[in-house]
C-alpha cells in the first residue's frame, strides 16, 4: 500500500468562488481519490458559493470542529478565494492552533486588477447586478450570498487593506501555487475571461493572475509541459482528464508529500 500522502494531520479541502460543495459532482475532481489511495484523509468544508470573506470564514471553521473535532490540527488546501476564506479563519477566528499548514492554488491575495476596474463602476450597477447573483445562489443553498462586497473584497485596494490587517500566524506553514494559461485557446470556456484578464494581470489561468497568487512559500507555475496551459478549472480537475502530457493530480499529490516530508 502506498502511504505517501498519510500526513499526520487531516485534510480539509476549501472550495472557491462560483461554487458549493456537492456529494454527486464533487468539485475537486478525482483529486481526492488520487490522495486517498496514499493515504491521505480528506474531508471538505462548506461555505457559501459568494459570500463575503468573513461569513466563509465562520462557516469552514464550524465545518472543521463538526467534521474534524477529535483532531488536534488540520491541514488545509484551498482553492481561489478560498484561500483567503482560510487565511481570514485562521487569524482573525482563532483556528491558529487548530491548523498545521494552509496550502493556496490560484488564489488571489494580491486581489484582481480587473476587479478593481469593475469597482469603479457606479455603485447601483453592481448592486443591480449582484441582486440577481445573490437570488441565484441562494436558490442553490448559499446562506449569505454577497456579490457586492465580493468584488470589493477581491479588488487590489480591497487585498491590500486584507494582507494588512491579516497576518500570517507563527507556527502555520504557508504554501502557494499559481496556475496559467498558455494562450486564450487553452480553454474555450475561459477565453473571454483570459482576454480581459491579459490586459489587466498579464500571465493568468482565465479568473486569477499569476502574480496575485504568491503568498507564503511559493511552489511555482502549474503550466504544463504543452501549449495549452493550465486553466482556472483545469486546477481543479473540473472536466476529469488529463491535459496533454500533463495530469494535475500529481501536482496534488506532491504539495502533500511536501507536507508529509515536513511533519504535517
């Protein structure tokens, strides 16, 4: 039996932006399954599809001592904004001693250069807009949906006020890891998205720029080894296969042989 994965602590798995977790259509793909067979004990946190940062926060945390209370810490990873979901819980929720590591994939901590462009819109567009975003997810389970301080809170004025007031906890090993695209045919469901993005973040994966997602201890660029990249979704084994000589699921399980190397 293969136990490469079998870290000392649990695995919980944060969701990002867009989605919930679901049993039938689990959102990260065959990546748990891939980590289970080495070993690896997963769990997953609820939170809302588009809630604010902090409603997330409070909702993993309650997801973590429902699912994860006989465990003295727990390994995190997260995904997109659910790495700052994570790193707000563990500041600012006291879960500093009940989490070992938090390991980020394409999460925006220096916010979204778009974003802050959509800010500057008037102010009633963009509630307008997120009525509709938020009656939505909220017919899909969402609680707390809040579309407007989303694009607030993931602006790079709304980050910078974040990474200032959200400081990193000793103790917690902090890892990340930046996904691209390597051009705007990589994924057809993305290409509009990674036009746009191009000209504001430069290199990105479709939704987060590359430089945005550096935090910690930077693991490098997931692009592949052909010309097509890496995408947002791809990130997450989204469509279940393999890209050309590339399987994202390796890349998963080595950041958790990292953290079986480190004593995690």
């Amino acid at each position: 039996m293969n136990d490469s994965c079998k870290t000392k602590y649990p695995i919980v798995m944060i969701h990002g932006t867009g989605f919930r977790h679901r049993k039938i259509f689990n959102y990260w793909g065959r990546i748990p399954k891939a980590l289970e067979s080495r070993g690896a004990t997963v769990y997953y946190a609820e939170s809302d599809a588009f809630g604010s940062i902090e409603n997330n926060a409070e909702l993993i945390r309650a997801s973590i001592f429902k699912m994860c209370g006989d465990f003295e810490k727990v390994n995190l990873i997260a995904h997109s904004k659910g790495g700052l979901d994570g790193r707000y819980m563990i500041s600012k929720l006291g879960m500093a001693d009940r989490v070992a590591s938090l390991t980020t994939i394409a999460t925006p901590h220096l916010g979204s250069k778009t974003l802050a462009f959509f800010w500057r819109f008037p102010k009633f567009l963009l509630r307008f807009v997120g009525f509709f975003i938020n009656a939505y997810f909220h017919m899909l389970g969402d609680k707390k949906a809040d579309f407007f301080t989303f694009v607030k809170e993931l602006s790079t004025d709304g980050c910078a006020a974040f990474n200032k007031e959200i400081l990193d906890q000793p103790g917690i090993y902090y890892q990340s890891y930046a996904t691209k695209m390597k051009n705007s045919s990589s994924d057809m469901i993305l290409f509009i998205p990674y036009l746009v993005l191009k000209q504001f973040e430069g290199d990105n994966d479709g939704i987060v720029g590359v430089e945005s997602a550096a935090w910690g201890e930077f693991q490098g660029i997931v692009t592949g080894k052909k010309n097509r990249g890496v995408s947002h979704a791809d990130s997450v084994d989204l469509r279940r296969m393999d890209t050309p000589g590339f399987d994202i699921r390796q890349i998963y399980i080595e950041m958790v042989e990292r953290l079986v190397h480190k004593g995690f």
